[in-house]
C-alpha cells in the first residue's frame, strides 16, 4: 500500500500542569525534567527519529520559554566553547533543530486536546500528521513509538493510534478503543470513546498519547463538537472516521511513564537515572537504603 509519509508532528503544549503547582508556575511542565532533559525533549526526540522532518508546538500564555529552549543561545554556547566544555556543548546539540523546522501556534483558551490540535490545522495543511503528548513518556530508545506506528501505518494507511492495557480502575482517565480483530500487536479499531466509567468501557486498551492521523480529523474538528468535560475532544473526532478510514492501535512495545502525574514522573527519573553509567550506582546505592 502507498501511503504519504508522514512529516509533520503536533505537540500540544498549551496545558497549565496544575498538578505540579507550584513547580509549573513559571515553566512549563514541558520543560520539567527528566534526569537532565525536559519531557518536550524526549518526544521531539521520538518524532525525529520517526522521520518527522516539520515540528508544530501548540503553545499557550507562559509558555514562551518552550520556543527559547529550542533557540541558540549563544552566550552559554560561547562561553562553553571558549573553556573548551565540548562534552556540554555537545549535550547541547539536540536542543537545536534545524531553520524553519519548528513552528509556534497559540490555542488561546484551554479547550481540550481535540481543540488544541485543530489550532494547528492551517500549518498541518492537507497531509497525515502525527500527534505527541509530552506528557507521556513512551521509552524504547532502540524502537521509538512513533517509529513502531509508522510502520504500521506504511502497512495499513489511514490513522494509527498506541495504546496500552491499563487496570479496570484507570480507564476513566483515558480515551479507550473497542478492540476488533487482533495480529500481533496491530488490533483493528472499531470503536472509541473518551473517558468512559469502567462499567461501560469497551475494553482496557487505553490510548497513550501518540497519534498518525489524516487530515480529514481537522475536518470532523471543525464542528468543535464538545464531549467529555465539556471539551472538545480528539477521541471523539477520530470516532468519526472509523469505518470511513482505516483505524488500528498498535499495542506499544516499551516503557510507559505517565509524567502527567507526580508518581510517575518521579518513576521516570529514577528509571531513566538507572540507564545512565554515571549516575546508575549512586542512585541504586541509594535506593536500596529506603
Ligand atoms: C488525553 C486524551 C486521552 C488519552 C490521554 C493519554 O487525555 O484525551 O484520550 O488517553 O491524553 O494521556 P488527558 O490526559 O489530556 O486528560
């Protein structure tokens, strides 16, 4: 099957992380870090090593410092060069995307997610698209997420969402699919529906934040049809296309870190800390001693 390839990728980036208040009161929650780099890093990470070749930031107020961040800056880079820190400088690097690579556009008014993406509809243009929400960190260095989806969606065409089996008691904090048929880790999706109450969810595979779209979702998003918590939902505009387009969720092969979520974004530190050689025994040292 030919597919158009996928360059473009959305970060919805707008969201106020009030469950961190008050670390997230003057930086973004997207710029928190994990070990020694922020969340936004590991998902620009991911898409571009999916391909991803134009990045859409959907920003909102105070969260200027997130377009900083992926800036030069020259006096650090300057002085870092002059004392011949070329290991730092290095670290640097990746922070640095290429002119015209990235792009900012402002969701003026915490609508949902479905919203949020649809602020970016004139930049994704008539293309398929990918979605990543910083928030999750999906781990697999070796095999990214998105790069899983790809080849899923270069197999299959149409949209391609990951999920995963969370417990019964969770699913009423995520969007969760109505599984059809299954071949690996590829399973057809025949329904979908955005926070459902555990007695009337259709299964346990919840979505996690990665997303390969088309374009006709900004279509559907044009209504701005309001869903659950009265937000307009990206769930519940994918639901209409399923059975016009081809729908699969690819069951995500890696570590999940729900860093929406101070648990879980202390586990991602300490599991991320443990693959790191220089810091590895000290904080197992540690560890075992609590
Ligand atoms: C959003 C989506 C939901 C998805 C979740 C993954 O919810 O609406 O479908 O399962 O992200 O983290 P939020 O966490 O923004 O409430």
């Amino acid at each position: 099957m030919t597919t158009k390839p996928v360059r473009k990728a959305v970060f919805p980036v707008a969201g106020f992380g009030t469950r961190f208040l008050p670390a997230t009161k003057a930086v973004p929650k997207e710029l928190l870090p994990v070990v020694d780099q922020p969340l936004i890093q590991y998902a620009v990470d991911e898409a571009l090593a999916a391909g991803i070749d134009q990045l859409i930031f959907v920003t909102g107020r105070g969260k200027g410092t997130i377009e900083d961040y992926f800036d030069r800056q020259f006096e650090i880079e300057t002085d870092l060069e002059a004392k011949g820190k070329t290991e730092i400088l290095n670290a640097l690097g990746k922070t640095r995307l290429k002119p015209g690579q990235a792009a900012f556009v402002r969701q003026q008014e915490m609508a949902g997610l479905g919203h949020a993406v649809w602020c970016a509809r004139h930049l994704i243009g008539d293309e398929p698209f990918a979605v990543l929400l910083p928030d999750e960190l999906l781990w697999n260095p070796a095999d990214p997420c998105l790069a899983q989806m790809n080849r899923t969606y270069e197999a299959k065409g149409g949209n391609v969402i990951s999920v995963l089996e969370v417990p019964e008691e969770h699913v009423h904090r995520y969007g969760v699919i109505d599984p059809g048929a299954a071949e690996g880790a590829v399973t057809e999706v025949k329904g979908m529906v955005e926070k459902p109450k555990r007695e009337v969810a259709p299964s346990r595979l919840a979505v996690v934040g990665r997303y390969i779209l088309q374009p006709e979702v900004l279509k559907v998003l044009d209504a701005g049809k309001k869903g659950a918590g009265g937000e307009i939902q990206l769930t519940d505009a994918m639901a209409e296309l399923i059975g016009v387009q081809p729908f699969h969720a690819q069951t995500f092969d890696g570590a999940r870190h729900d860093c929406g979520e101070k648990a879980g974004f202390i586990i991602a530190n300490l599991a991320l800390a443990l693959e790191r050689p220089d810091i590895a025994d000290t904080i197992r040292a540690y560890a075992r001693t609590i």
